[in-house]
C-alpha cells in the first residue's frame, strides 16, 4: 500500500549554497566526483513532510512552467518574450497552489526548470548566448540542458537571484502539501553545454574528453574525429526565428570535431527531424552497442535497491554516471523530492540501478518517473532500472486515445490491464503531457468532454498515479501557431499565452472568474473525480473487470461502455463509463457470483452511493448474482460505492 510520500532533509550543503547566491546570483548544489566507497555513510534521517490524510493514489500535475503564470495574450507566431510574456517562478502564489492542490495533487511536476538553451541575452548574468541555428524555437526546448547545476533564467523576476527564487517556490510548494518534480534529461545535453553554476572541482561535459577518438569510455560525448558540425539542412517552408534578424543566424555553428546528436544520429550534418539542438550522452556504451562497465546480474530484479547500491560499490563506472549522480544528489540536497526522467529507455538499465540506488541511499521516499515507450523494457526499467513509474503510454493511453476517438473498442482496454498485471502498480496514467496532442484538439477528439469518460477509465482502473497537464481541467485545445510549435499541442519551444488556462487565471487571481460556463463544469468535474482518486481507499485494492461478461450477456451493453469494480477491506466500487458521444446507454449491470462472494454480499438489496455527485442506486443480489440498473447520458460515468444493504 502507498504511503505519503516524504521530503528529502538531506541537505547538509543548504546553507553555504544560499549564503554564495548573493555573491553570483546562482550557486552550486553538488561537490566534485568522488569514489563511491566515500557517500556510504548513513544519510540524516528524512522525516514526513506533512500530515495529509491522503489514503489513495498519487496525483501528479504537470505544469510547463514558463506557460503557467503567463497573462500576457498577444500570441503572435516566433514573438519575443517582451511580446508574448513568459510566466515566472513567482506567479505560483499561494492562490494558484491552492488551485492546483484543489485538484488532488500530491505532487507538481515543474517542466522546464533546468537551465536550457534559450534565445534571449543573459550575458549580464555572465551567462553565454545561445546560437538560434542549434535551438529549437526562440525560448527554447526544455530538454536541451544547458547548465545542470542552475535553472531557466526566464522564469526569475531577478535573474541574479533565480536560484533562490525557485528556491522559494519549493518552499511554497511544501507548504500546501504538494511534492516537486524536475526533469532530469540524462541522454542529452545542449550542443553548447557551459554550466555557469558548477561546483568547485568539476568540469564540463566534454571538458575533459579526448576529441581525437569516436568513443572513450570516460568521454561525456561521442565524437566524429575529422569532421565539423554543419547545421541541418532547413526544410523549404521553415526558416529560424521564423525569418527574424539575429547577428548569430547565420547558418552555422562552431563545433570541431563534430559530435553524435542526441537522437544518437551520427552524421556531422544531422537531419532536420534529428533532435540536432543536442549532442548524446555517453554512458560507457561503445559505437557496437557492447557494454563497458560491469553488467547487472538478473537476479538483481528481484533485489531491493539497498542490494543494488552494496552491487555498485567498489566497481568503477564511466565518468558520466558520477556526474549524474551528483547532479541528481544536489537536487534532493536543495529540496527537490523526485525526477522525470527524460526518454530513459535510450540510457543503459545499469546506469539506472546505479543513479536510482544512490538516490534512494539519500531518500527512500524519492519520486522517480521515467520516459519509456517500448513495453518489452518495462519490466526492465522497473525491476532493474529501479524505476518506481513509468509511462503508460504504449499500451493504456494509446488504446484509450482510439477509444475517444471512436475507432478502437473498449475491450482493448481490458486486455492491456490484464497484461499490464503485474506491474500495474508502475505504469503511470494520463490522457494529456507536453508531448501529446491536447483531447480539445481537431486531431485529437475535438471536444474536451471526450476526456471525461476516458479520465474516469484512467483514474480509476488501477493502483497507479494519475496525471493531469495543466489547462486540460478547463478543455485547453493547443490551437496557437506559436512558431517552432504548431497547434494540437501547447508549444514547448516558444514564448506564447494558453488562452483557456489564462481563463482560470483570470489575471493572477486563479479563480477561474473568466471561465465559461462549459468550462467551469469541466473543472468541477476533474476535481471532484481527482480528490476521489487521491482518497479512496479502494483504488490501491483489487481490480475486477466486469466488462466481458457483460459484453458477452447483455445486449445493451457494447464497445462503447466499459465497467469494472474495484475494492478494499473498506470500500468496494462499481465503475462505468459511456464513451458514445451522441447517444445515452441503459442497461442492467451483471455482477458475477465470484464477485459478490468476494464481497460477502448476501441476497437482497444494497444500498449504492454515488461518488462523484450521481446520486444514488441499488444493487440487487439473487441467488449470489448481483444487478445494477445503469443510466448513462452521452460521454457519462457513474462511481458507485456499495453502501448498506435495505
């Protein structure tokens, strides 16, 4: 069973850190590499953050955060941040938290806070220029770190003092019982990595590389000795900055010999639709794919992590995990209390065990989530890699995303439950990220109420979190050209305005006093079905799938509705959703007789209240079979919790 997650109060290093912002406007959070036999000590004890109550699943709510707080809704293709606007660490005040934490959420995940590359001059901060021929839009992707060991000037009100100010907000964060997240984008790098705010004693990526060879096993990156970087070829209907003058977009950037892209692409002159912004990490895997550190036996995936740390100690490892493992350590020092780990699946599963088991060393409780898509690794990823989430992408939202677009049936649902078994518990649900197409979007469902089925299905379905993009409570739609980023998704690499969620901003209030009607009732429902989520004891029970039989015996029943019951000692839940968008569904619910001695139910009548305001209903039992009379409008849900019996 889940239990609160806890802050980290490793933080040893907390004040000299704060005492250097003065002194540069940023500091250092880590120390140089040193052996591993040399951080075995037994860390200060962590001690729980709050008292929540919080009895069911975790709620993680995604925020991109240079978007949030942005007011500002000119929204004019490549504009400036003078322009556009850009939201600020500052603009999460307390109302706003609240708002978020109204949704359920135990845990914001702060997208976009590690200091990426970004086209704007910041050389007052001592801070280098970005080159706009290797960075994607004018604000720059979030996944081209550019300094580990600060954050996104962007999002400081002072950028002398923005490692403080997200300092701050952590604090803030805290204090409504809510968790923090930051990315963590091991397999790249920014092509111009300089890290300004690196400790004392350690070194650049790449600085200490030996560029005459394609692969050491202690280099940061991977090189292409005789060749110099060339700047993709652009496609006829782009050009940078969307045509603006800049002194530095001249079609070129400096960088001999050339290195691997990040997508792991080895030409000098990467394609347009390479990640070409970045170069690959090295993680002491040779050009052939062959290892060059120790391998993980495989009885280590049933091993707990404290096994895998005492696995690692004493064995040398490439250069690159040292220094992911301060960089990640010094995160935790400073109050961060868990990771998303950028397309994990590209990085080596012992690289992972080794990362994974230190971290935990310092807190246990750490919240580790991790981008993979191919299913044959999950197992992997989790039991090896040390994961505690991962997306579930591949299987559940892919089939769900068809089941709200109307092509797929409901039955694929149940199947990927039944093969996600297992590890259902670690397959993170959502219906909306930064990488997807908004559900409010024409090519996506083209009408957020789509989602409100789909969210019941998500939520509830199994053990695992849940997460929410933020502006999908309100229908947000991803309809602005930004620039790099084009509708269907709210752009990642662009200054711009998110209309519907600036609505529930309704200008730094975060009442939602601008909202429609339509989306009003589009919140109040993501909140009443999230703060359901976050407390019922049921949701960390048992799973029971009523849809087959149903589907098979009764003929009003079909691919267009899914239901199952979920249950604890304490609670026990019939949940049913109709995804036909046009029409109502009625129906007589069968609940097996395996089902209803698990429950203890005797023949008669039970009383069923409903949970997300649906009112109530009844469940008759003959001859140890139950029945539920169900009445779903278009695209409705009923929660039912098994009361009393009459």
């Amino acid at each position: 069973m889940l239990t609160q997650p806890k802050t980290n109060t490793f933080r040893p290093r907390i004040n000299l850190l704060l005492a250097a912002i003065a002194a540069v406007g940023i500091a250092s959070c880590g120390q140089p590499p040193v052996e591993q036999t040399q951080i075995a000590a037994d860390p200060e004890p962590i001690v729980e953050l709050s008292a929540t109550g919080r009895h069911g699943k975790p709620v993680i709510y995604q925020v991109f955060t240079r978007l949030f707080g942005n007011t500002v809704t000119t929204n004019q293709p490549w504009g400036t941040l003078e322009l556009n606007g850009v939201g600020k660490f500052n603009d999460f005040t307390d109302e706003a938290l609240a708002g978020i934490k109204e949704l359920g959420t135990s845990h914001i995940w702060y997208t976009g806070v590690p200091h990426h590359a970004v086209i704007r001059d910041y050389s007052a901060y001592g801070i280098s220029l970005d080159d706009p021929d290797v960075v994607k839009g004018r604000a720059g992707s979030p996944y081209a770190v550019k300094d580990y060991y600060s954050v996104n000037p962007d999002l400081a009100v002072d950028p002398a003092n923005r490692l403080a100010e997200f300092k701050a907000l952590i604090e803030r964060t805290h204090r409504h019982d809510m968790l923090v997240l930051i990315d963590i984008v091991p397999n790249h790098v920014a092509r111009d990595y300089q890290s300004l705010a690196k400790p004392d004693g350690v070194a650049d990526f790449g600085a200490d590389d030996d560029t005459r060879v394609e692969y050491a096993r202690d280099n940061n990156f991977y090189y292409i000795p005789g060749s110099s970087f060339q700047v993709p070829q652009w496609p006829a209907d782009y050009q940078v900055l969307g045509g603006d003058a800049h002194p530095a977009a001249d079609g070129q950037f400096a960088e001999t010999p050339a290195k691997w892209t990040g997508n792991g692409a080895r030409a000098a002159q990467p394609a347009f639709d390479d990640w070409y912004e970045t170069v690959k990490i090295n993680f002491g895997v040779q050009p052939d794919g062959s290892y060059d550190f120790a391998s993980l036996p495989a009885d280590y995936a049933e091993k707990d992590w404290q096994a895998h740390y005492q696995f690692w100690q004493g064995k040398e490892v490439p250069q690159t995990w040292l220094q992911f493992r301060d960089i990640t350590l010094c995160w935790l020092d400073f109050g961060v209390d868990g990771f998303r780990y950028d397309m994990a699946e590209m990085v080596p599963v012992e690289f992972w065990s080794y990362l994974n088991s230190h971290i935990k060393q310092v807190n246990p409780d750490a919240f580790l989530l991790a981008e993979v898509y191919q299913p044959d690794l999950y197992r992997d990823y989790i039991k090896l890699g040390l994961m505690d989430y991962l997306y579930d992408k591949v299987e559940f939202y892919d089939s769900l995303k068809l089941v709200m677009q109307g092509t797929g049936p409901t039955s694929a649902l149940v199947a990927t439950q039944q093969r996600m078994a297992d590890i259902e518990h670690h397959m993170l649900h959502f219906l909306e990220n930064h990488d997807e197409q908004r559900i409010a979007s024409p090519a996506f469902a083209g009408d957020a109420r789509k989602g409100m089925p789909a969210m019941v299905v998500s939520a509830l379905i199994s053990t695992s979190p849940t997460m929410l993009y933020f502006g999908q409570e309100v229908g947000e739609p991803g309809a602005e050209d930004a620039g790099f980023g084009k509708p269907s998704r709210t752009s990642i690499f662009d200054y711009i305005g998110v209309p519907h969620h600036q609505r529930w901003m309704n200008g730094g209030k975060f009442d939602g006093g601008a909202l429609t009607a339509d989306e009003v009732a589009l919140r109040d429902f993501y909140t009443r079905l999230m703060q359901f989520s976050a407390s019922a004891p049921a949701l960390l029970g048992d799973y029971y799938e009523l849809h087959t039989e149903n589907l098979a015996n009764n003929t009003a029943y079909s691919e267009q509705q899914l239901a199952f019951a979920r249950y604890s000692d304490a609670q026990q839940l019939i949940v049913v959703s109709n995804f036909n968008a046009e029409h109502s569904s009625q129906f007589e619910l069968l609940l097996p007789a395996d089902l209803i001695k698990q429950w203890q139910l005797a023949d008669g009548i039970h009383g069923l209240a409903g949970q997300l305001g649906e009112g109530a209903s009844a469940l008759r039992v003959t001859n140890g079979v139950g029945r539920v009379n169900i009445a779903l409008p278009p695209l409705g849900s009923v929660v039912y919790r098994v009361q009393y019996q009459e």
